[in-house]
C-alpha cells in the first residue's frame, strides 16, 4: 500500500484568521484504500484543515496536489467536482426533502429538463439498500433520526460524486454502538474498492478499530504522522495534549485538611450530546480536579452542575435534600458559584468597572429590585479587592483594561462575595501568566483549606494533580475513573487512564 | 447486524400532523366549507367561482412569485409597487411613446426580472436582509411610477380593450377571463418549475437550510438571484394582467399589494421560514381572500374593512397553526 501514489498530498498549507494562526505549514497526505485519522485536541486545526481541502476556506499558503496534480480548490461543489466529499458532524442536509431527493441533489436523473422521479426513487431505494440501510425513501429526511440522516449523507458523498476522497468529520458522536457499526461495515466496503477515507473522531477506540494511519495536529501544526499499529494510545494521547513525559516538575506536596462534609452529591447525572451518567461527590474543603482533553467533557459536567444546561437523566443531593437544578439562580441559590472558561464571553463585563463586575452575582442573587446599599458594596468591594490582591486596586477601573490573570480573580471575587459552598473553576489560569497562575492555584488551596468544596477542571494535567484531592478523568464525554491523589498518582498514570479509557 | 432498518418512528397522528401536506389540505377544506356556507346563505350563482379567479387573477401572479421567495426563506415587499410600476410603464409605452403592445410587454417583463435579480444580487452577495433589500425595491418602483406620471394614464388601445373583454366560455354562461387564464397558467408552470426541475428543488433545499444547500455543492447564489428575478417577473406580469383588469395605469395601483401577496401565500401553508409550501396552497390562498372579498360584499350591511378583520384572523390562526407543525417539526431533532 505505501508504494502506491497517493491520491492527495497537501503540503505547507497555512491559513489565517484575523491574527490567529489556524494552521501553519501543515502537511497530509492520502493515500487510495486507507483510512485515515485526523487527530487532535478541539482547535488544533481539524476543522480548519478540511475546510480547506473542502473549499470552504481559500489557504493563505501551500499546495493541494490530487492525483499528482497541482489544484486550487475554489468550493464545495468545485471539490465535490474533484472527487472530494464530506460529511460533516452536523448533518448538512435538507430535513424538509425526502431522504432520495437529498441523495441526489443537483444530480437528479432529468429527461427534458424534468426530473425523473420514478428511476430516481428507483435509484435511490437501490443505493440506500447497498449499504445496508432499509428506508423510505420517498419520505421526508427529518423524519428519521439523526444516525440516519448522517448515513444518508455518506450515500449522498459517496455515490454522487463518484468520490475517490471521502470525509468523514466526526460522524460519529451522534451514533449509537450498532449504528456505528453500519458506519463502519460502509467504510470498510469503500476502502476494499480503493476510497481513501479521512476520519475525524474523538473516540480513541474507535480510531484503533478502524484506521490505518494517523496523522495528528496540535495548535494548527502538524505533529507527526503515523500507521495507527505503530502507536499506541498512551503515545497518542501524548502527542495530541504535546507534554514530553521526562520533564516534568517534581509534584508539590499535599497537605490534605480534613475533608468535611458532602456538599453536593449527583447520582447518574448526565445529558444525551453532553455527558454520560456520572456519579460524583463534592465534599467540603475538597479540590476535585477534572482531567481529560478538550471536548471530553469537563465543561459540560461542570455546566450540568450548575444548572447551565439541564440534566436529562440522574439526580443532585445536596444538604436538605434532593435539588432539581433548573438553571443558574436555583444553583445560585444553593451556593453554586461557576468561573466560566470563556471568562470574556461569558463572565466578566468588561465595559463595567471592577466594582459593579465584583457585586454583579450578589446584586443577582438578591434580586434586581432590592438594591445593594452603596457603603456596604465598597466595604466588600474593597475588602476582596485587597484579599485577592487585585491590581490595579482601583474599584472604579475598567474590567476590560485589567491583565488576564487580575481579570480572573475579579471573577473569583465575584463569586466568592456571595460566599458559595461549592465553587466551579473552569479553566481558571488559562491564558495567563505563571506568576498570576501560580497565585490563583494558591489562593484555591487557601479557599479549600478554608472548607470551600471546589471542583477544577484545567487542561493542565500538572496542576491539576498539583491541586487535587480527587481526580475525575473524563474522556469521549464519560467519566471514567476517579483517582485518589497520591505519590502513585501521576501525569503518565492520567494520560494511561485516558488512553486506556479507564480500563487499565 | 449490518442492515439498518427505520421507519419512520411516528404514530398514524402524528405522522399526519406533521404531513407538508397539511396546511394546503386544511386551507382546502377551509375554502370549501366557507363556498358552501356562501352559497347557501347567498344562493351564488355558476360564475362566483370562476369570478374568484377573474377579479384577482393578478393576486395569483404575484402569490406565485411570493411563493418562490419565500421557499426560500426570503420576502419581496416590492411587489406591489412592480405591480404599480408595470401598469405605467406599459401604458407610457403603448400611449405616450407609441411602442407596439407586444413589444411593451416585453419590455415591461423585463424590467421586473432585472429589477427582481438586482434586489437578489443585493440580498446575496452584499448580505442585506430580504426585508430591507426589497423595501428599497418598494420605494423605488413606486417613485419611478410617479415620476412617469403623477396621473392615470388609461389606454384606449384597441387590443387592450379586446383582450380585456374577451371571455373564455366554460359552458353554460360561464367564462373566464384572459387574466384569469394567465393566471392559471402561470400557476401550472410555477408547479411543474417546483416539483420537477433541478432549480425548484434547490429552492427548497435552500430554504430547507442554506447552509447545507452551499455544502451540498448546489449553486445556492443563482438560486437564490433567481428566485427574485422570478418574483419580479410575476410581479410585472401581475401589472400587464391588473392592466387588463383596469385598463389604465396608475402610478398608486398596487400599493400594499405585496402584503394581500404575502398572506395569501401564508394562508396558502408556506411557512415563512422556508423549504415547506406548496403554489397550489398559495393559488387556494387567493381564493380563500377572494371568497371573504365575495361573501362580505353581497352581504351588503358590513363595510368594507371587515375584508381586512377577517384576513388578519385567517392570517392569524394560520400562522398559529405552523407554529403547531413546526413545534411538531423541531421535537424530534
């Protein structure tokens, strides 16, 4: 197989977004009759890579050659032309047109301009049935459910274009186990008859059970590539979060208070598209650290607690009995307090002051119409101000102009004023620097010493074992271990859970 | 294991609640209680029927160039003011200027489609809402009326006048008029462009969601600049058959025009966000407009703003009931 040509080399290929590198200097190449995995964190450059090849992004620099020809591919339809199609994670197909109109779209069987429905139904039920799928197709395509809808989209990319590079971007996340392996059985009969196949996942499992090659991205760069026999997970899983196992720090020791009682309790709780079931116990003067790559769902158990997003299965305990957590004032109600990761788009208000940003969530929690007197807002504003050493120490200075790290404990500020039981940190030292990083990680144990229950979630698997009593380790979206921090416990040992998915 | 088999996964109810076909069925039964009720109450005569179709044959033209647009998820408020325009251009073409009937014609069905795709170049390529783009359409076609004439101009063209008399017999004493006729066809061709052409299925797709009709590598800007043309055709070809109608041009003929457009094509069970409706819904729409129109006038005690209550209320619960198919729609996914 590695003697033949490929049938796709990308080389150099760069792109640019207003002043973020989406990819520099990326090279891939295809080859016919393989699989082949396109790994990397979320925003390593996946999505921007196929955009590319797809069309949808003209490249700043780099060459696309396909069949060992020099091309210039312009759009979707000029890539289908070529023989490239994609299938997206969201289905990118009309729910209001029957499942045999979407497949052949622009391509329809036409006698004088008239379409012919008749053979193209005909032709439809025949390829639908080809790979293994029993449908109306006269019926509308919003009509089936999604696992569907995502296999009619394959037939859709495969058969019309005839194609020779088919795209499978993440087809997978919405699919059950069976209908995963009808994906499969369709891939595996493509390749027999030479497609060369590129398949996003997530799912590590899944990579192993189908791919033959990988090729893994980081921060818009190319890594490296690899037969997927070549690598094993734990390597993987290395190379996609980019630490060198050999040099790192010495961990810090723990002092562990006593760890009180349980603040909060969920049994089962998850959301379909966000989180499996997970039990999790959150006790007072504990630091739960959630470890896991991106997009495996840290934030989106963390969001479930807070009442961000609802819960459709399990159940929240905390002290005084069972809480349906509906939304964010009933977690605020129950002394839930949540630093958001995206601390500009969601959290901190830049055009107002230190001061009104500092007493937002506690003017909120009374209630907008019972006004915070002005004496007792300096008195905390000032208090916090000087606790977490905000600088400048002015109330009245813009959020906006403040540094990243002085931003963020505006934000623990703001949630702490209202004296939470359990505090949720998401990413709460990204983007800024070691020295301000260091001071957050410490004020954190400080809190925690101080009986706060806190749950942290960072990327940063040193510090979150650094902070940590318990480690939660989240991968594809399920939590899968709970680590006990200790000497034993270690960056090699996480990743192992993570590449092993718990199993090890 | 490899056979995945799926139906689907709704009840006998459901499934017919959520059938396209639905609203089209129920504007139907709607037209055709509301006939028999007329009829009874008014004893309506042979011609009432085929009268509906005369006396808003333009209302047709211009529901089925609506039809287009908003399949696709748009909206053409400039309508109405083609309307107005085309009837004075032809008549300060035939009148003034002494051009040949035919040749006007042709003129004035052009201007409308050029004026039609600009507003779709304006809408796609500069990324202006619909709404606002064919507003500028409103105002400008209506201005460009009053600056050919600030009076009616009335056409005293023989052919005009001929074609406008001349009754297509339906037998017994019923008859159809010409612009009844055009109405008709325009119709039939507006169903066979939607159901069996590569174009009228991208127009569904388009307004099933644009975003995956560009991914699925159809051509969604010639769609979408056709789809306007197509409404400023038929707006134009609205004006030529109010001319008939009327026999003059006016530079005020048509003002709101393109609203009575619009419901009746809502009425007609498009839904106003795309890639669900039906022209025959919308030819049954003008109907159901046209019966109100009758129905309030033979009975003679009412004034005529009751036409405008009613059409609010048909309006009104029609669109409440997309919301009910909709709600349907969007359960599932």
């Amino acid at each position: 197989m590695a003697e033949t040509q490929p049938v796709l080399r990308m080389t150099g290929i760069s792109k640019e977004f207003t002043a973020v590198r989406a990819l520099s200097e990326v090279d891939f190449r295809l080859y016919p009759g393989e699989i082949h995995a396109l790994l990397g964190e979320n925003g390593a450059g996946k999505s921007t890579l196929i955009k590319v090849l797809t069309g949808v992004y003209d490249l700043d620099a780099g060459a696309v050659e396909l069949n060992g020809e020099q091309v210039r591919i312009t759009s979707p339809h000029h890539a289908q032309q070529l023989g490239i199609s994609t299938v997206y994670q969201e289905v990118n197909l009309c729910p209001n047109l029957t499942v045999a109109e979407n497949i052949f779209l622009g391509r329809e069987q036409t006698a004088g301009g008239l379409i012919k429905w008749r053979s193209t139904r005909t032709a439809a039920r025949r390829l639908v049935a080809k790979f293994g799928l029993d449908l109306d197709v006269s019926a509308p395509l919003g009509e089936y459910p999604l696992a569907i809808q995502q296999l009619v989209a394959i037939v859709r990319a495969v058969e019309g274009s005839s194609a020779r590079v088919l795209i499978l971007d993440e087809p997978t996340s919405s699919l059950d186990r069976d209908e995963v392996q009808v994906l499969f059985s369709v891939m595996r009969r493509l390749k027999e008859e030479g497609v060369a196949i590129v398949f996003v996942s997530h799912f590590l499992d899944q990579i192993y059970e189908i791919c033959d090659r990988m090729t893994i991205l980081r921060n818009g760069r190319l890594v490296g590539e690899h037969l997927v026999s070549e690598l094993d997970r734990v390597g993987l899983v290395r190379a996609m979060i980019g630490k060198e196992l050999g040099g790192l720090e010495e961990l810090a020791e723990h002092d562990r208070p006593p760890i009180g009682d349980p603040v909060l309790r969920a049994e089962g709780l998850g959301r379909k598209g966000g989180i499996a079931p997970f039990d999790l116990d959150l006790r007072s003067g504990e630091v739960v650290g959630l470890a896991g790559l991106l997009g495996s769902g840290r934030t989106e158990l963390a969001r479930l607690l807070f009442g961000a997003d609802t819960a459709d299965s399990g159940r929240v305990e905390m002290p005084g009995g069972p809480v349906a957590l509906r939304g964010p004032h009933v977690a605020i109600g129950r002394g839930i307090a949540f630093c958001s990761e995206n601390r500009r788009a969601e959290g901190l208000i830049p055009e107002l002051t230190v001061r009104e940003n500092i007493i937002l969530a506690m003017q909120a929690a009374r209630g907008w119409t019972r006004r915070l007197p002005r004496e007792k807002v300096d008195e905390l504003v000032a208090r916090y101000i000087r606790v977490l050493d905000i600088r400048p120490g002015d109330p009245e200075a813009k959020a906006g102009a403040l540094s990243g790290g002085n931003q963020q404990k505006v934000l623990l500020a703001r949630w702490l004023i209202t004296e939470p039981k359990l505090l949720i940190l998401d990413e709460p030292t990204r983007g800024i620097d070691v020295g301000a990083k260091a001071e957050i990680q410490k004020l954190v144990a400080g809190l925690a010493a101080e009986g706060l229950s806190v749950l942290y979630i960072s990327a940063e698997l040193e510090e979150v074992l650094r902070l940590s009593h318990t480690i939660g380790v989240l991968r594809d979206r399920t939590l899968v271990a709970r680590l006990d921090n200790g000497p034993d416990v270690t960056e090699e040992r996480i990743m192992e859970t993570i590449a092993s998915g718990g199993h090890a | 294991m490899t056979t995945l088999s799926a139906s689907p996964a709704v009840s006998a109810a459901g499934r017919l609640l959520r059938d396209r076909r639905l609203p089209v069925v129920v504007t139907l039964a709607l037209f055709l209680v509301m006939y028999a009720w007329g009829g009874y109450r008014y004893s309506f005569d042979a011609q009432v029927a085929p009268n509906l179709l005369v006396n808003n044959c333009y209302l047709v033209v211009a529901a089925v160039g609506a039809t287009f647009v908003i399949l696709t998820g748009g909206i053409d408020l400039s309508i109405g003011s083609v309307i107005g325009f085309s009837g004075m251009l032809l008549a300060q073409l035939v009148v003034v200027e002494h051009v040949p009937l035919a040749v006007a014609s042709l003129i004035v069905l052009f201007v409308g489609t050029l004026g039609g795709a600009l507003m779709g170049c304006m809408i796609h390529f500069y990324k202006v809402q619909p709404f606002i783009a064919t507003l500028t359409g409103l105002f400008l076609f209506r201005g460009l009326s009053l600056v050919l004439s600030k009076q009616a101009i009335s056409i005293n063209e023989p052919t005009v006048s001929n074609l406008a008399q001349y009754h297509i017999p339906l037998g017994g004493d019923v008859f159809l008029s010409v612009g009844a006729a055009v109405a008709l066809l325009t119709v039939l061709v507006a169903v066979v462009v939607l159901h069996f052409s590569r174009f009228g299925r991208r127009v569904y797709a388009v307004g099933g969601s644009e975003q995956s009709a560009l991914l699925m590598g159809l051509p969604v800007a010639r769609t979408k600049i056709t789809v306007y043309a197509v409404s400023g055709f038929c707006s134009a070809l609205a004006g030529l058959v109010f001319v008939l109608y009327i026999q003059s041009g006016d530079p005020l003929h048509g003002v709101g025009m393109e609203l009575d457009a619009i419901a009746a094509v809502v009425i007609g069970g498009t839904l106003l966000t795309g890639g669900t409706g039906y022209v025959l819904g919308s030819l049954l729409g003008v109907l159901v407009l046209g019966l109100i129109k009758t129905i309030i006038s033979d009975e003679g005690t009412l004034s005529s703003w009751w036409i405008k209550i009613f059409t609010g209320v048909l309006l009104l619960l029609f669109i409440l009931l997309q919301r009910v198919i909709g709600a349907r729609g969007s359960a599932r996914s």
